[in-house]
C-alpha cells in the first residue's frame, strides 16, 4: 500500500519569546531554529519514518528556499513530486514559540496554491486501488474537492485533516472516509457524515467514532517544551500503525499515535522534533497503553 500525501512543504522559522503578542505589541524574541515544514510536509515524513512507501504531493519554489528544501528531503524516506521547482516563491512558515509551550504560527501558501490540478492529476496516475490520499487544508476548497473526487474514481482511500480550517471544506465530507479534526473543526464542519471520524483532544486525549461506536484513548503523559508539529506526528503514526498491521484505525492506532505525539511535544523544532525510524519501529511494534471504552 502507498500513501500520497497533498499538501505543502515550507521552510519553518521558529522564534522563541515570552508570549505570543497581542494585536499591535512589539515583543523581543531570537531565532531558535531553521527546518522543512509544513502540515503535508511533516506528515508525509513521519508516515515515511515508520516504513510505510509515502509520496508528498507538494510544491517548491525557484528560489533558494526551494532548493535547500529539495535537498534536505534527499534525506528523508519520502519521494516529493514533483521533483523539479515550480515559478513561484516557496512557501514559509513563522512559528512563535512561547515559554509556556504554546505557539502561534503564519504560513504563507503561495507555492501550494501554484499547484494546479492537472499536475496533481499526473502524479496520481500510478496510485493502484485501496492507496491513501491524504490532504490538510493547504489547498482552496475547490482544489481539495477535485483531488477527493480524483481519488475516489480511482478506488483509493481518503483521509482529510481540514487544518488551516475553512467553511468550504464541509462539501467535502462525502467524498471522505477518515477525517482527522479537532474540536474546532469538528464543531465548525460537522463530519457526521464521515464513517470514521477521530477527533483530538490535545492534552485531554483523542475520541475515534466509527458509526455507533466511540473508543476514548487519554493523550499519553508528556513534558511538553514545543507543541509544533504534534498533531501531525499523531495522524501519520495513527495512520501507519492501522497500515502496517492491515486493519482499520483502532485503539492501539490511537495509543501509537499518543506515544509519539508524546515524544514530538518534549523536543524543540519540527522535523528535528519528530520521532526518529527506530524510535517509531520500536513504538509500532509494542502494545501501545489500554485505550478507555
């Protein structure tokens, strides 16, 4: 099986100060660290780190940020496509980190709004029936729409993080088979329609509601220093560890998922933050914790 992921790649900047600021404050902060981004971007290498085949569906630019981009992916278990740069910027990401482990983050999304349809159409020629296509909400509703009707067509399996969230993206529900959301976006979007819905909880844990049934799983303990890039880490080893054991999403995907979402919040960065491919072999290969009925 083969998971693409659409979406974006940025270079993120992470900023640290004292709080995020308010509308109109001027607040000091230094530069904490410099690496690949981006909601597609994390979860296509997280889901790549845990030995599933992943491709990233995703942009960059002709600038210098593209081409550091491409080359630090050349270290990373995933195939981007398309693999030459597109005539617009790359797209970046600001994140102000805060000392009490919150953050705040502005993505640009020029680059992702730059791949057109036909382009993604191409790339997605090769996806066999039962393959995941997993989109985020870096592209316009339309886009997203078109990419889900695509997909469906072909047989493949559909999952949707609507993050950064938009109205637009409720008329997607019914071409979608998982969605992952969290409480904002559940309340915002409704995914009744959905068949497997996981809603997160942060901190408070994780719901998994397939048709009747509900599974409560409790986030796993952590000391959190950096929130970035955790709900990502949580869809792509949920995602892998149903995948490499051959069934539907269940608890035990869920505890996985907590585990590493766990170790992600205890580290600084993005990528730098996100489990390594032994960590994660270990993790997928244990019993994970009883999840709560």
């Amino acid at each position: 099986m083969r998971v693409y992921v659409a979406g974006n790649i940025t270079v993120d900047e992470t900023w640290s100060v004292t709080d995020i600021p308010a509308k109109g404050a001027s607040v000091h902060g230094y530069q904490r660290s410099q690496d690949i981004g981006g909601k597609g971007a994390n979860q296509a290498i997280v889901l790549s780190r845990c030995g599933i085949e992943t491709c990233l569906l995703a942009a960059t630019g002709h600038d210098s940020n593209g081409k550091w981009i491409r080359q630090q992916l050349m270290n990373e278990p995933v195939t981007l496509l398309p693999t030459q740069s597109i005539t617009a910027l790359s797209d970046t990401s600001l994140i102000l980190h805060s000392a009490d482990g919150d953050n705040a983050i502005i993505t640009s999304k020029t680059a992702a709004e730059a791949l057109d349809i036909d382009t993604l159409r191409h790339h997605l020629a090769s996806a066999r029936p039962g393959d995941l296509l997993v989109q985020q909400g870096n592209f316009s509703p339309e886009k997203t729409h078109a990419l889900f009707s695509l997909a469906k067509s072909q047989g493949l399996i559909t999952v949707f993080n609507p993050s950064p969230v938009h109205a637009g993206f409720a008329a997607c529900w019914s071409l979608v088979d998982i969605a992952v959301v969290n409480q904002h976006e559940a309340q915002q979007l409704q995914p009744d329609a959905v068949n497997t819905v996981v809603t997160t909880l942060g901190s408070a844990g994780v719901w998994l509601t397939q048709g009747d049934q509900r599974i409560f799983c409790p986030a796993h303990p952590a000391d959190a220093v950096d929130t970035t890039g955790a709900g990502d880490t949580f869809l792509a080893v949920m995602l892998a560890s149903a995948i490499l054991r051959e069934g539907d999403i269940d608890a035990l995907a869920l505890a996985h998922a907590s585990q590493a979402a766990a170790l992600t919040v205890s580290r600084y960065g993005t990528r730098q933050a996100f489990p390594t491919a032994e960590e994660l072999a270990a993790l997928l290969q244990s019993g994970g914790e009883s999840a709560i009925t």
